[in-house]
C-alpha cells in the first residue's frame, strides 16, 4: 500500500509552521537563559503561577494545563526548588497532592524576565505581521485549538488561558503573554 502525502500547500505550511516555532523559540529560551537564567520551563511555570491568585496551584492541574506529564513536572519543580524559585505545599483536602507555590525569589525572576519576554515576542513575532496577518493567525489558532479540544482533550478546556497559562494581553510563541 503506498503511503499518503501531503500535498504542496499542506508541506510548505506544516514546515514552515515548525520552523516558525522553533526559531521563535529559540530566540526567546536563549535571552531568557542568557539575561536571566532562567531555562523556558522555568519560566513557563513562573508564568502560569503569576497569573493564578496566591501564586499556587495543585501539581496535577499544572501538568494538566502545560499538557506536561507529571513525572517532567516534578523534575521541574525539583530542580526550580533548588534555585528558589518556587516550593512544594501540601495540598488542601488532598494529602496524596501537592501545591506548586512561587517563592518571592521567583516573582522577583518573572518580574525581571517579563519585559524582556514581550520584547522579544513583539520583536521575533508580533511586529513582524500586519494586524491582518495577526489577525488571521488568530483564527487558525482557535481553529485548530477548538479542534484539539473537541477531539483530543479528555473534558475539555474552559479556553486557551486555562490550557497553557496565556493572557489576553500579549501573546507567546508557546505559552506566555
């Protein structure tokens, strides 16, 4: 049996949206280690703690929302406790969880990262593209969003913040605002 293809139009945009995302990327990983030493999983979940009250979430519903499995986010954590960044709670009506709580060191490393971040996203992303372009990107986002929701996430999502710690604001090459 022959294999399918892709066809041109679907070749040349599937590459280019990989190469698109990974440049990105790459850029924002690089400055982020560089400037601040921070790793872009740090950062991710420096993000997603900053933009949840008390800066604490349970363990399970991170790694839900980063679509991370729990034994990479528990090595996450290990390691950003060992800088500071954040700490390990027990968790309320749950003793076999935990909470994931930022540590004011790890506010003050968001704090530091954030401007950069957005500068870069702007620079290698947003400012690249008319607010036309933007603006069709927006729809294939929440196309192909909608798509994996309905048929590839157990229960679903509330909406795209809930699912990678996004904000409304700005945007993210992968999940920041």
């Amino acid at each position: 049996m022959e294999q399918e293809r892709l066809n041109e139009r679907e070749t040349r945009a599937w590459i280019g949206f990989q190469r698109m995302r990974i440049e990105v990327n790459e850029v924002l990983a690089r400055r982020l280690a560089r400037d601040f030493g921070l790793t872009e999983a740090d950062f991710v979940v420096l993000l997603r703690l900053s933009r949840i009250p008390e800066h604490r979430q349970r363990a399970r519903d991170m790694a839900t929302a980063l679509h991370w499995e729990r034994s990479r986010l528990s090595r996450q954590i290990s390691r950003m406790e060992t800088r500071g960044t954040v700490k390990r709670a027990p968790s309320e009506g749950d003793a076999r969880g935990y909470d994931i709580v930022m540590t004011d060191a790890g506010l003050a490393a968001f704090d530091a990262a954030w401007p950069a971040w957005v500068e870069g996203i702007r620079h290698c992303f947003a400012d690249v593209l008319s607010p036309e372009q933007l603006d069709a990107l927006i729809g294939i986002t929440e196309a192909i969003d909608n798509h994996f929701n309905a048929q590839h996430r157990l229960g679903g999502l509330s909406g795209p913040d809930e699912a990678d710690g996004t904000c409304a604001e700005g945007g993210m090459a992968e999940s920041a605002c």
